[in-house]
C-alpha cells in the first residue's frame, strides 16, 4: 500500500486519514466492523495465493482482517515504518516479539525500569526457557553499552519508562545494539508516535500498548509492532501460530480513537507539565518525575528525541501508603484505577498498576517507593485538574497535621 499521500502532512493528518481507504465499503466514510472468521473463494488457486501471503486478500481472521488491517496500516504510517502487526493486548505484543527473536541459549539485555509485566517476562518467563537476561540500571548509559558489548540477540528499551519516567537516550543505545549484532526493541507507549519515532532513531521494532493513548477511551484491548518487512514477517508468523490476534471490534474502537491522538496528547501534555510544577511546591511531595522538568536529569535527551513530553507522570508522597489511602479519595476529577492514556485523567499507585505483579521487595530493588503515584493526565481543563488537586493536598495536610499534633498524640 503506497505512503504517497502521507509524504508531506503532518501527524495529526496522518492520524485521521492513514490506513482507512482501502478497508471503505458501500461509499462509506468510516471503516467496516468485519466479524466474518472467514472469507468465501471459488477459485482454490486464487485461495491458496491469498494464504500464502503472494496475493492481497483475507482467508481467516487469526491470519488478518480487513479491520484490523486498517489498524495496522495506521500505526505503521505514523510511525514510518514497512510493517505493522497487531495483537490482542500490549503483553501480547511484548511478549510474542521477545519469544519471536528468542531461544533457549540467547541473551538478552534490557533495563531495570520496565513496565512490571515486562519486568516479569524478564525475570521469570524467560529465564525459565533459558534465555539468559541481564538488566542494566536505566540511567546508566555506559552500563548498557558495556553489556551490550558482551554481545546479545536482543536488545530492549523503554523510554519513557513506566511509572519512573526515566529517559534513554535511544540513538546512542541503538546504535550500540546494531554494533553488536542485536535486534533493538522499545515500547513507545509513552510517548506515542506523536512525540517520538524511534525507527528513525536507529530502532528495528517498535512496539505499542493500543490500549493507551492509541485508542484513548479506555474501551478496547490491544497491541501493535512495527518495523521492517523482513523483521516483521517474523512477527506475524509467530502471531499467527500462536494466536494473539487483535479482535475486529477493538480495532474499529482504537481506530476512532486514534483520529483525535493528536489533539488528546497535546492537551493531555500541556497540563502534565502544570501539575508537575504545582506538584513541586507541594511540602508534602518528595519528588516529581516529568521529562517535561528541566529538573529531570535526562530533559536534554528527551528534549533532543520527543516532540513534547507526553502526558504522564508520577510523584512520590512523603507519608507513603498513608498518605496515599488519604489524598486519592478526594479527587473528583480522576479515575483511580489501573490504566492510563485515556480522555479521563487516572491516579494510581505503582504497587496496584504498573508494578502490581511484583512484591514489596521487588519494588524496592527497582526503586519505586510505595509513595509512587503515577498520574495519567486525561483532556479536562488544566485549571480545574490544579484545583482538584489543591483540595486533596488540603485535607491531606489537615489530616496530617492532626495526626502530628500533641492532642491527638496524647489520645
């Protein structure tokens, strides 16, 4: 399918009109829910031509659908890339794109701040096989560099990572993972192709949670790959024996979606940067993660590779758990649950959302304190999402401050 219109437009163009012309039917203007499971032939040599891939068509929808296609098609040309494959979750993605390049005997480098499942993967999946993991502190570049060096299969990234918001430096990292001979992988769910593309920074793969910003309500399962033809064709065969397909419905859902993915970051961005600078005044914060901070210690990198900041961010609360349990309950404009990247802004705590799967300990050893709250920052008014935060704080500070006076010691 050609780029040719998508040349010289812009991301949010792109964003809108991208993938959808071939799926049109009947002079419709929005793309078809598909459900058929399969699709009628005649002709048995036209059949097999279309099974086997030498011929554009669909023959069962575990192999590919005309919706989801369309899916694809529109990740792919956002983030420039030959290919796109969906899947039936974000886990899905990660996890049947490390067991593609993956065996017992390969190693694998990657970085402690990973999402917690992927974390898990790296932890406890593969090591089971025999792949033999190891994970670098993820601000440490020359740590990185030096294993990478030892040589590896494949090499893994997150930026910016979930829920600590740490920055790599992708265009050096990759280009390290290419010397030495690896197959270089980033989730770019953060940042969405709409702040950054790491293709174009020397990655190979380049993988999405289409549950997150993509799709943007908080409706619809799903995962996309994108890379090259050849990178991908390997993808898509390990997807397509094992079955994590991408369900027609999610992907009309994330489709509507995606038409707005522009508009929703850009909002969603401009006011993550606000709460992060009220958060920082607030006595009660210790700290405040936000690439968007020139105080971040890696704001010159993403200011050289993202387009903007992207609309997450976390901070860690001096009173932990207690002072959790206390200030999450008085937001009114917040869902407190474990998802992020839609229209609704979100508040959790890392050990009920990204690191729910491991323990206490674990926690620790990748450094996120129980005080972590992660805030994924929805399309409300910036001045209202402030105010509603200023009000928690303010019972959060009058509890606090009964606690620490004598009378209630005394009682």
């Amino acid at each position: 399918m050609t780029d040719k219109p998508f040349r010289n437009v812009q991301d949010g163009t792109k964003a809108v009109w991208a993938g959808e012309k071939e799926s049109l039917a009947y002079n419709a203007t929005q793309v078809p829910v598909v459900f058929s499971v399969a699709y009628n032939y005649d002709d048995v040599d036209e059949w097999q031509e279309v099974a086997l891939g030498n011929k554009p068509g669909y023959t069962y929808n575990r192999m590919s659908n005309p919706t989801v296609k369309a899916f694809e098609e529109k990740v792919r040309i956002l983030e420039e890339a030959e290919e796109a494959v969906a899947f039936s979750s974000g886990m899905a993605a990660i996890s049947s794109t490390l067991y593609t390049f993956l065996k017992p005997g390969d190693r694998v480098v990657s970085v402690k701040d990973t999402y917690g499942g992927t974390n898990k993967i790296f932890t406890e999946f593969l090591p089971n096989v025999g792949v033999d993991v190891t994970l670098c502190n993820t601000g440490n570049h020359e740590e990185i560099e030096a294993e990478v060096n030892k040589g590896c299969k494949v090499l893994y990234l997150e930026s910016p990572t979930n829920p600590t918001m740490k920055i790599i430096d992708i265009e050096r990292i990759a280009k390290a993972g290419k010397s030495a001979g690896a197959v270089v992988i980033i989730d770019n769910t953060f940042a969405t192709p709409i702040n950054q593309n790491p293709l174009q920074l020397g990655v190979d793969l380049v993988i999405h949670s289409a549950t997150k910003f993509l799709s943007g309500h908080a409706d619809a399962l799903g995962g996309a790959v994108c890379g090259s033809k050849e990178l991908m064709q390997q993808v898509y065969h390990y997807r397509e024996i094992n079955g994590a397909t991408m369900d027609p419905m999610s992907a009309y859902l994330i489709l509507r979606g995606m038409k707005t993915l522009k508009l929703r970051i850009r909002q969603q961005e401009r006011s993550a940067l606000e709460i992060a600078k009220f958060l920082q005044k607030k006595e009660a914060v210790e700290a405040v993660y936000y690439p968007g901070l020139e105080t971040h210690p890696h704001h010159h990198i993403a200011k050289k590779q993202m387009k903007g900041f992207g609309g997450i961010l976390s901070f860690v609360l001096k009173g932990e758990m207690e002072a959790i349990k206390i200030l999450l309950p008085k937001l009114t404009y917040a869902n407190k649950a474990g998802n992020l990247g839609a229209v609704e802004t979100i508040y959790g705590p890392a050990r009920t959302t990204s690191h729910v799967e491991c323990t206490l300990e674990e926690r620790k050893a990748l450094g996120i304190s129980e005080g972590l709250v992660r805030i994924s920052v929805g399309i409300e008014d910036t001045e209202d999402l402030i105010a509603d935060l200023e009000q928690a704080f303010a019972h959060l500070e009058q509890a606090f401050a009964h606690l620490e006076s004598p009378s209630s010691i005394s009682n």
